[in-house]
C-alpha cells in the first residue's frame, strides 16, 4: 500500500492544481489497487456487492433505529446501505449521533424524554454539548447555541416516536462497548415491547469486548472484540481494510438477517 501511495504521488506530481493533482493520485491509486488485487481491492468489491445487496431491500417497509450507546450503528449501517441516509429522506433520532450509557437510553425512553434538556451545557473544551449527570456526550453539536440544539433533538425525539407508533416492523440496535447489565436489556425490552405492542419489532444487542448475562430470550444478542487492530468506526475508509471488513460485515449481515425475518414476519 505505501509502495502505490509513493508511486501514485510520484505520477500525479506533474499535474497542474492542488484539487486536480490530488484527484488524480486518487484515480491512479484505485487503478494501481485494481491491477495489483490489493487489500483495499479486494475488500472495496465484496463491499459494494453487499451494499448491493442492502439498498435492493424494500427499506422504506421497515425500520432500524439506533438505541445508542454511541453513533456505531447508525453510522455504519448508513455506510453500508442497510439504513438509508439523512439526504436520502431518512430522519434522524437521539440516540443517533450521541453517547448515551445503557442505564440513561433505558430512562428517557421509559420517562418519554422528561428532563433530557435540563442538564445540557456547552463544553467550550471539549467543543460539543455534554450533559455530565447523565454521561451523555453529544459529539457531533459543535455549534454553541442552545435553542438550535434543543430544536435539532426535539425533531430527533419526534422522530423517534413517529417510528414507534407507526405499522412498519421495527429493528432496534443497541451497541455497548464493554459488558452489559442484562437487567438494563431486560427493561429495555420491556419498554420496547410496551410502544410496540401494535407491530412486529426485534432488539439486536451488540456487545464489542465485553459480556452480558442471561436476557430475555427474545433479545437477539451480538457479540465480538472491539476495536480490532488499526480499526475506527468513525473512518469511512476502515471498511476497505482487511481488519475492518471482516468485523463490520458479520454486523451488517446480522442486522439484514434479522431485518429480512421482520420483513416476512410482517407479510405472514
């Protein structure tokens, strides 16, 4: 890979233009990955035949949302096609783009989000809202301005209940990092099943370098190491590597998987 980069560099350098010259180290790269089948080959093309085979899914018949406990599922299951995009229509939620601990996502969906807006504050340090009683870090608001936060997450929590009370099959994913409190996942459900009680619905609980007891045996549960060697879910291009490949793909195709059975659950 550092040989293709030096060479890419190497071949490019005589183009005129910063943005042109780098657009075209870009192109050479990608045909030197092709003609060598490198890593990043390799894993680019079973990548975007699963994509593939994501976005063929009737997706705008079912539901997958977020339960946290930070932006893991919703940003890698946009990645891959499974979830469609905010520009392809598809809104936001709460527990989307934020850290939320277990305990504090099994709180505000139990108490319907009553008090959520009053331990916010701005952490000029860390530059995003915080709110430190709940241990909820909202990573993505870099904008100081209380009242477009409140208004940005009052239309995520909107969201959220419309996906609740409308007649789509829901897939809930709640991903924690370290061991689960199988209590927690336990109420969970419960509070799931409550607003759900009209319409076919699953919860997927990942867990990524931890454990969790004996659940509810109608929890779907989801473990593996977390993180592997040179991987970042939050880098678009890890998927491209061999590393993050094969630990995205076995989640991706555990989320269609049980996406799929809602789906014909929900037609039978």
């Amino acid at each position: 890979m550092t040989i293709i980069k030096t060479v890419s560099r190497v071949m490019s350098s005589v183009v005129p233009g910063k943005e042109r010259r780098k657009e075209a180290r870009l192109k050479i790269e990608d045909s030197l990955d092709m003609l060598f089948r490198t890593e990043k080959y390799i894993c680019s093309r079973d990548f975007e035949a699963c994509f593939a085979q994501n976005v063929a899914l009737p997706r705008g018949k079912f539901h997958i949302v977020s339960l946290g406990t930070n932006c893991f599922a919703r940003m890698t299951l946009n990645l891959w096609g499974l979830k469609p995009r905010k520009a392809d229509g598809e809104p936001s939620m709460p527990f989307d783009l934020a850290v939320h601990p277990l305990s504090v996502v099994v709180k505000y969906l139990k108490n319907r989000f009553d008090g959520y807006f009053e331990g916010i504050a701005y952490d000029a340090e860390c530059g995003y809202w915080v709110n430190e009683q709940d241990g909820i870090k909202f990573i993505h608001e870099k904008e100081d301005n209380r009242e477009f936060f409140v208004e940005r997450y009052q239309k995520r929590i909107s969201a959220l209940y419309e996906a609740l009370e409308d007649d789509k099959p829901c897939l809930f994913v709640c991903h924690v990092l370290g061991d689960a409190d199988s209590r927690q996942v336990d109420e969970l459900y419960q509070i799931l099943q409550s607003f759900c009680a009209h319409k076919k619905f699953e919860l997927l609980l990942v867990v990524f370098g931890g454990t969790v007891g004996k659940c509810c045996e109608n929890v779907k549960v989801y473990t593996a190491e977390f993180p592997c060697e040179g991987y970042s879910y939050m880098d678009k291009k890890v998927k491209f590597t061999k590393a993050g490949y094969h630990f995205e793909e076995p989640f991706v195709r555990c989320c269609r998987e049980e996406v799929i059975k809602l789906t014909e659950k929900g037609n039978a």
